[in-house]
C-alpha cells in the first residue's frame, strides 16, 4: 500500500496568483481612471477657454457698436449744426444784401458835385454826377419801390431828362437822370443792385453821364449830399 502524498503549497500559490491577477487589474482600472479624468478636465478646460472668448469677442462686438453709434450720433449732431450754420449765415448775407447800399453805377469818373455852383444849374447842383459812357448799365442804389420813371425829369423838369425815383424803406429816395433808357414802371419794386436803366445825356446835360441824387421826398428840392450819404452806408465813392 503507498502513501497519497498532497502537495502542501498548491492552495497559496493559486490565491498569490489572484491575487496578482487582481492587484494588475486594479492598477489597471486606476490608470484608466486617472486618463479619462485627465480626459475630462482638458475637455472642461477646453470649453471654458471656448466660452472665455465668446464672451470676449461679444463684449468687443457690443463695445464696438456701441462706439460707432456714438460717433454717428456725434456725426449728426455736426453735421446738423453746420447746417444750421449755414442757413444763419445764408440768411445774414441775404439780410446784409437787403440792407446794403451801392454805387449806381460802375466805372466812373465823378465830375460835377453836390451844392457845386455854375452856369449849368439855374441853382446850386441838386446831385453828384458820374462821367460814364452813353448806355452804361444803371443799377438801384438800394431796394424799393419805384414812384416816378419816365420823360421831363419823370415830373421833375425837362432839365433832367428821362429820369428815375426809387423811395427806399427807410424814409429816402433815390433819383437817377439824363438816362438814355428808363426800363422801370412806376409801382414796381427793384432789388439793391437791380438794373433799371441805360446811362445817357438827355436833358440839361454837357455830356454822357448820370445825375444821381438821394432825396427826403420824391421831388426836386429835397436832395442832400449823395456821396456822404453812400459812404455813411459803406459805399467807396
């Protein structure tokens, strides 16, 4: 009869083995635990940056806007008030040129002047005459309203030929005389520097030239020194 021999370290040896086995796939899990954690916060960071700079670029955006709307508010604002400008400044040159005054004529000579004595005049010369040339354009010395045009001095005598009389708003008026062509009627209103008729040397007159007078009242009688009157306007006479 033999003896059954049983070996003595075959249960310890298969438990180490488990063992082994198990501490592997432990080790095994931790690991691919700590990758896909690694994984996860890359991910996480990476969003965040993503979500960063949308909230960024949309600030920049906003901001953006917000800083061209301004300037286009601004822009208006100017540009408003530049036309705004420009209509006063319009409005004050209109203004300016109502109020303003001018030489009758242009490219003359001055010869005979106010209160001048001479064998020319039955009395002391009523105006200031300015040598031009026969049909040099005559112009209104100022806005208003013509009250006398035509033949014998337009009522003022046959001395002064065809003659003008413009009365003026404030209290004034104008006369021009030894014209060549009257192209006004009585009632018609002419602007400062409107054209009204062609210089001549009708009448009582020793050659071309325009007798020009500023009166207190439309008739002959009234007149005051025409050039001191111009100049005291601004006029360069």
């Amino acid at each position: 009869m033999s003896l059954r021999v049983t070996p003595r370290f075959s249960r310890p040896t298969t438990l180490r083995t488990r063992a082994a086995v198990m501490a592997a796939g432990l080790g095994a899990s931790v690991a691919l635990g700590a990758g896909v954690a690694a994984a996860v916060d890359t991910t996480a960071a990476s969003n965040a940056s993503t979500v960063a700079s949308a909230v960024q670029a949309q600030a920049e955006a906003q901001a953006k806007a917000a800083k061209a709307a301004k300037a286009a508010k601004v822009a208006k604002a100017q540009a408003a008030a530049n036309a705004k400008k420009a209509t006063t400044a319009k409005k004050a040159a209109v203004t300016k040129k109502a109020a303003s005054w001018v030489d009758p004529v242009k490219g003359y000579t001055l010869t005979a002047s106010f209160a001048q004595n001479g064998g020319m005049w039955a009395h002391k010369h009523s105006g200031q005459d300015f040598a031009v040339p026969v049909g040099t354009n005559v112009v209104a010395a100022h806005g208003g309203t013509v009250v006398k045009a035509g033949p014998n001095g337009a009522g003022d005598g046959p001395a002064y030929g065809n003659a003008i009389v413009i009365k003026h708003g404030n209290g004034t008026y104008s006369q021009y005389a030894h014209l060549s062509r009257v192209d006004v009627r009585v009632g018609q209103v002419v602007a400062t520097g409107q054209h009204i008729a062609k210089s001549g040397n009708t009448g009582n007159s020793s050659g071309p030239h325009l007798h020009f007078e500023i009166r207190t009242t439309p008739n002959y009688g009234s007149a005051i020194d025409p050039v001191a009157f111009l100049r005291s306007k601004g006029v360069t006479v």
